[in-house]
C-alpha cells in the first residue's frame, strides 16, 4: 500500500510539472522536482536499447546555463552512435543527442551574456534528448523572435554542417555545381538553400526516387540514387562537377571523385553506408571499407583534385572552433531573419517514439528533419514501444505482421 501510494505521488507531480509548463514557456516548474525524463541508451545495439526513463536533473556549472528544453534534433549519427559504430563512443548508459532547442531555466556563476527565459538553442555533447540540458555558453545561441523551437532544433547542424563544407572548405562562388548525396535529408535541403544564395549555382541532387516529388523544386537536376547517375551528370556537364558532398562513403567515393573537375572538391561527412541492418554489422563495415577507392595522392596532384572531411562535432568539441562556428551561426541567421533559408522538417516525435522516428531515419524514409518534441503526447500505439520492458530489460517481442509503422508516422506535412 505505501508502495502504491509512493507511485500515485510520484506520478501526481509529474502531471502537475507538466501542466505548468504548457501554462507557460517562460515559468520555472514549481516545487522541488529534482528529476527529469530522458532517453537512456543503455547499451550498443537495436531498439531495444533505448527507453525513456527518469533521471537526475542537471544544474548548471560556471559559465553554463540550463535550459527547460522544447525540441531535439534527431540524425542519421545518432543512429550510428546507438549502434557503436563511431570511433571512440562513450561508455553507456548515456543520454544521446547534440543539439536542442529550449528556454532557460538558470544560469551558473560567472555566466554572462544570457537570462533566464531567454529562448535559445545550443549543441550539446550527448546528453540532448532529455527534459532539461546544461551547456557551456560557448555553444549556445539566441533564437531569432520568428523562429519556432521546431525550427531552432532542426537548424544547428544541419545548416552549420551545410555552410561549412560549402564556404569553408569548399569556397562556393558564382557559377559552380555541386553534386549532393542524400539530398533530400535535413543536410541535403540546407545545401540546396544555401546555394540558392550564390547566383547561378547548378546543385545535381542524389535521392531515392520515392523523394523526388517533395524535392524537386530544391534542386537544379534530380537523379535516382539507384540509378548510374554518373553518366547522366556528365551528360549535362561533361567536365563534372566543382563539389562533391559525400554522407554515404562506400563505392560512392570513387564515383564522387571521378566526377569532379579540375580544382575540384570532394567532402566526406558521413559514412552511412556503413549501417543496413538495426545492430552493428562487421560485415557492412568490412564492406564499405574496402569498396572505398584507394586515394593515390600523385594521382590527386596530378588531377588537381582535393579531397576533404568535415566533422562538426570534433571541430566544436575536440579542436575548440567554436569562435568560427559562432561566426556560421551569425551569417546564418541573417539569412534565416531575410527568409532565404528555413529548416525543413520532416515529422515530430515524442521522446516516447524515439524508436520509430529512428526506424524512419535507417528506413532512410524522411524528406527533411526529424524531431523529438519534448511536450508531445505519444501516439497510443506507439506509447508503450520505448517504456515497456521485460524482466530482463529487453523490449517485448512484437507480433509478426505489425509492419503499419509508416502508416501511423506523426507527419506534420
């Protein structure tokens, strides 16, 4: 009885802290509640490994500030991060994510520069899909008045990742082309905006052919990924193209680099090819590994070729640019207060749905951004996919027919 009272408290206040919260963005949740819900990676592996659970709630240290987060980002690297397949991954049980958008809550000692309600959006190095995040003001930003937390969780990445590899390293000008791969995912829309602010761009997108309908406006010239799109961009340019940006990597490099012309650019930003099936397969790395064309660098200066990687997080969290990046993140609200660029977005989730918004991004079905909506209901079918367990900690089997999943996908389109 003192168990099942303790239960019926414990769930009182939770609704209590709740309702307050959607009764205002800007208040601080009343009482003493020190706990908060968030997605715990229990260890590498399927689905199975994710839960949504209760846990200690942060504060926040000298020059950070707590944010009362509204919306998280959801990538293709977080799936790669579930199943171990990123070099040097932290030891589980963790919180996964890295970027959100949300309210702040507090700051620490020695903070300067943000207050409390102040709307913002940071990158945070794991540790974003949860209620509440604690980041260092170096990787915090102020949301502009018009934009929405929906927005602001789906920006950081994507368009910091667009605009670096393109102006950075790249060094985008006037009458260039460039070849995008995955074009219709959250990095290939930030490509294919920001080269609509450069006149006369040529941008060659690479999608499935089951996107090409919602991104065809976006792009100059659209070819199916399953297809031999190398012959048909050269039908059109027969000198290739100036960039290359490459998320796949696999047998797709040595296509990309056969494409480029003189002085061109090939940037790798992903490998993810390296994921097929839901847990880590040696197999596909082996594989992807191996159908990687082995670069000759005399043949590279004999081309006038070059060849780049782009990692956003090692540059903001191991190489310390944060200076740079906050110089992107000025540029690029400019251009988002101008309205030449906006996040697309794909669906909202609920924390409670996070396996099925991650099924989508391996499915490789969404056309824009994930998100996970802090304050969202979950669907009722899927409510009890990422709490429910088993003795053991494992998710229960699911009945063999229930593949309606893309049938009941919470789109906001």
């Amino acid at each position: 009885m003192a168990k099942e009272g303790a239960d019926m408290t414990e769930e009182t206040e939770f609704m209590i802290d709740k309702n307050v919260r959607k009764e205002s963005e800007g208040v601080e949740p009343s009482g003493n509640a020190k706990e908060m819900r968030a997605v715990i990676l229990a260890g590498f592996g399927g689905l199975n490994k994710l839960r949504v659970t209760k846990k200690a709630m942060p504060e926040p240290q000298d020059g950070e500030v707590k944010i009362r987060v509204k919306a998280c980002g959801l990538n293709f690297l977080d799936l790669m991060v579930r199943q171990g397949t990123i070099d040097n991954p932290p030891k589980p049980p963790l919180v996964p994510g890295f970027e959100c958008s949300g309210i702040v809550e507090s700051v620490g000692e020695n903070t300067m520069g943000f207050e409390i309600g102040d709307r913002v959006m940071a990158f945070v190095n794991y540790n974003a899909w949860a209620e509440v995040v604690c980041a260092p003001v170096d990787f915090v930003y102020k949301m502009p008045g018009e934009m929405t937390f929906t927005e602001a969780a789906g920006f950081l990445l994507n368009f910091v990742a667009a605009y670096m590899m393109l102006f950075e390293v790249a060094n985008l000008r006037e009458g260039m082309s460039v070849l995008v791969h995955s074009a219709g995912g959250g990095v290939g829309q930030a490509v294919a905006q920001l080269c609509s602010t450069v006149p006369n761009v040529t941008v060659f997108g690479i999608a499935s052919c089951f996107k090409h309908a919602a991104i065809r406006e976006s792009m100059t010239h659209l070819f199916d990924r399953n297809a031999d799109y190398i012959q048909e961009v050269k039908k059109i340019s027969p000198e290739g193209v100036d960039i290359v940006l490459d998320c796949l990597c696999g047998d797709n490099t040595g296509k990309s680099l056969s494409l480029l012309k003189p002085l061109g650019t090939y940037i790798l930003y992903g490998a993810s090819n390296m994921v097929t099936g839901e847990t880590k397969s040696f197999f596909s790395l082996a594989r992807s590994w191996w159908q990687v064309e082995k670069v000759n660098p005399i043949k590279l200066y004999e081309e006038n070729k070059i060849i780049a990687g782009f990692s956003l997080l090692n540059l903001l969290f191991k190489q310390g640019k944060c200076s740079l990046v906050k110089s992107v993140m000025d540029r690029l609200l400019c251009l988002f207060q101008q309205r030449k660029i906006k996040p697309v977005v794909d669906s909202l989730w609920a924390l409670e749905e996070v396996k099925e918004a991650m099924q989508r991004i391996h499915d490789r079905g969404n056309i824009g951004k994930l998100i996970l909506d802090v304050e969202k209901s979950p669907t009722p079918l899927m409510a009890s996919d990422s709490t429910e367990t088993s003795e053991a900690g494992e998710e229960e089997e699911e009945p063999e027919g229930d593949n309606d999943s893309k049938e009941r996908m919470p789109f906001i389109h």
